[in-house]
C-alpha cells in the first residue's frame, strides 16, 4: 500500500484496532476507493475505536447496539470534526468496518431475528424453478408475487378453491396496473400447478385464475432510426474509461441485439477471440454462439484493456463507482442507454432502456433485407411469432400486400 494511502492523522487514537483498521483501509484501496473516501472511513472508523475505548467496551462485544450507542452519543471526543452529532453516513461508515470484522471472524454479531421466513411449500417451489432453468431474477420476482397474494389466499392449499383464487386476483387488479396484474397471475398460476403435483391441493385449479385482458404482440415496437442508433453510440467519450465501457455496451445491445440480462451476465471465458464467437447465456440458462463483429469486438477489446479495473472478476463489464463489481440488476444497463440517449439529444424517444437498442437492431435487420428466421436466431426468440412482431414497422413491405379500400355500394 502507498504512503499516501497510511491511516491520516487524528486526534483519536485506534488503539487495539489499529491492525484490523490498517487491513481495513488496504482492503478499501485494492478495491477503488478514492483517497477522499479511504481518509473519510479512516477518521470515522478511529473516531469509533477511540469511543469504544473511552466506554470500556470490549472488541467481540460489537454489535448493532454499541453501533446504535456510538451514533447517539453527543460527540466531545478529540477531532476536527465540525459538528457534535453523528450523521448516517458517518455510522455506515462504522456499519461497514465492523461487518468487515465479521467476515474476519473477529466479532460475531447477533443475527437478526426479524428474518422472513418463507413457508416450506413456497421455498420448494423456488428450487423447483430453479432445476427448470429460470434465473434468479425471475424466481426472485415469483417469490415477491406470490408474497403479497399468500397472505390473501391463506397458507393452507387444501383450502383453496376458484371463487377465492378469483376474488384476490380481482382485489389484486385493482391495485395494480395491467403489466404488474399478469405479473402476479402468471407466478400464481405456476405455483398452483406446482402445488397440483404435490398433491396438496386440488387439481387445475391454474384454469381459475383470471385472464388478465391484454393482446399478444397488439402493440407497436419501440424503436429509434438507425441514424439515431449512430448518434447513441457516438455519444460515448472513448478518451475515458467509462466510455470505452459505455461503448462497448451500447455496441453489443445495437449490433446483436442483446438483452440487458445478457450483459451484466457474460463472462471474459465467454469471448472466443480466435474464432471471433461471442458465447451469450440466455433465458432459462440456454447457451448460444453468436458471431461477435469486427467492431464490436474491437470496443470489447479496448474496453478490457483500457478501460476496465484489473480486479479478479469473471464479469466482463462492472461498476466503476468503488467497490469495483458486477451490476447487481438489469436496471444498471438501463442507465447507460438512457444517459446516452440524453448525451445523443434524440427527441423524444419511445423509451429509454437498453430493450430500445434491441428493438431498434431487429427493424434495421428486417429492412436491411434479413428473413424472419435470420432475425429469430439472432435474438434468440422460441418462437416465430416473437420475432414476425417487428414486421409491423416495415411500413415499405406492408404497402405491398395492402387492400384497396372497399368501395361504398351504389344507392
């Protein structure tokens, strides 16, 4: 660790903690952590040793309450510090230290005992969607359906019959939007076949769920022009790291249509440089081989070698806001589109989210002269139907297998 990364000058002194404080701030470096950061946890976390000192309190009694104690007491310690209280962020900062001496096996704090515990039946059910292959998002999603319509339905399947399934699902709709309805219904409906199998209750009962009133595929794509697309990709300043990332991103979602899930989920092992294949991980855990472009593959390139922190992850792309790591959900991809659609000025989008790219790389496929079936195994759709949804926008085909108008019958 460098000179510059030493524990600052301070006041108070950490005493007994000092070596665990010393591994802590190291740990925080290697991580990314800016020297601004790294000074502010290092005076937070000796001000709280210096404290624990002061009460007398012993290391491997360390818990929630002392943390709780600390925060509440009215601060006339030794320090620079400007105020006399303790702020949220300043007992974080002591939150995080002491879940690190946890992880150390240096204290061991009481567990919470405010946990949920799920219901056995809804846990089986979870690990039977994930033996079928669904992602942990969507089986996270399941859960908290079927969390808000359990407690309505009752924990006792023998007792469940269609006017009951039917009266929540109706109470359900009411609360909730169209999307979010068929959410709820498509988990309830998995769980009451799941629990048919079981013999826990009676059969097809599924059937007595609500349809909820929404046409397939009745809707238009969401889609910006390809000079639009131009503008987006364009938008990325590849002088910087985060741009090179940026880049590389919006790059994979425009040429091959990705999926948000599908990024924050590949791997470095997934990129085969000879064979210039990229290896994508798809819905329920199915495996493809896509060509990876010349162009894609160059801003991969500069991105890992350029761009990305040489840290220890099998994730291709991560946060760069310290600590370096994986996006935890889709929604981080989202956020790199939207920002650079603001950047590219495209007025008034459809959307804003990283399913916009993909939108927009099967229209420009299909008006580029790509057939349905080449479109389909690019994106990687099950079915046909999915991917003749596009097909709705190529206005210049449409005009070719229009009707004539019907003429009024004379009078």
């Amino acid at each position: 660790m460098n000179n510059r990364h030493q524990l600052p000058k301070n006041d108070c002194q950490s005493g007994y903690l000092n070596p665990y404080l010393t591994a802590f701030i190291k740990e925080l470096f290697f991580k990314g952590y800016t020297e601004l950061t790294i000074n502010g946890y290092s005076s937070s976390i000796t001000h709280f040793c210096f404290w624990l000192q002061k009460k007398f309190i012993p290391l491997k009694t360390i818990n929630d309450h002392v943390i709780s104690a600390f925060s509440r007491h009215h601060c006339k310690c030794p320090g620079r510090r400007r105020e006399n209280k303790i702020s949220c962020k300043y007992t974080g900062r002591i939150q995080r230290f002491v879940f690190y001496l946890h992880q150390q096996e240096i204290v061991f704090p009481k567990k919470n005992s405010s946990k949920i515990i799920l219901p056995s039946l809804l846990v089986k059910f979870k690990e039977s969607l994930r033996c079928r292959g669904l992602s942990n998002i969507t089986i996270k999603n399941y859960e908290m359906s079927l969390s808000e319509l359990l407690p309505l339905l009752g924990h006792n399947p023998k007792k469940y019959n269609p006017a009951i399934i039917r009266q929540v699902v109706c109470n359900a709709a009411k609360k909730h939007s169209i999307p979010a309805t068929k959410k709820l219904t498509t988990a309830l409906k998995a769980y009451l076949r799941f629990l048919s199998i079981e013999e826990v209750c009676c059969p097809d009962l599924d059937a007595a769920v609500p349809v909820v009133a929404q046409w397939k595929l009745s809707s238009l794509p969401k889609y910006i022009t390809t000079n639009e697309v131009e503008r987006v990709i364009a938008s990325c300043d590849v002088h910087t790291p985060l741009g090179l990332r940026d880049r590389a991103i919006i790059l994979l979602l425009a040429r091959l249509g990705l999926r948000a899930g599908d990024i924050i989920n590949m791997l470095i092992d997934d990129i085969n440089w000879p064979e210039g294949t990229l290896r994508v991980h798809g819905k329920g855990r199915r495996e493809v081989l896509l060509p990876l472009p010349q162009e894609v593959g160059d801003a991969l390139l500069a991105y890992l070698k350029k761009g990305r922190p040489q840290v220890g992850i099998h994730q291709v792309f991560l946060c760069f806001n310290a600590p370096h790591r994986p996006f935890p959900s889709s929604g981080g991809v989202s956020s790199i589109v939207s920002a650079a659609i603001s950047r590219a000025r495209i007025i008034d989008p459809p959307s804003h989210g990283a399913h916009l790219l993909r939108h927009s790389a099967a229209t420009t496929m299909l008006r580029n002269g790509a057939t349905l079936e080449t479109v389909s195994a690019v994106l990687r759709h099950s079915s046909l139907d999915m991917t003749s949804y596009y097909a709705k926008v190529d206005i210049h085909m449409l005009k070719k297998i229009a009707q004539p108008w019907p003429e009024g019958a004379p009078c």
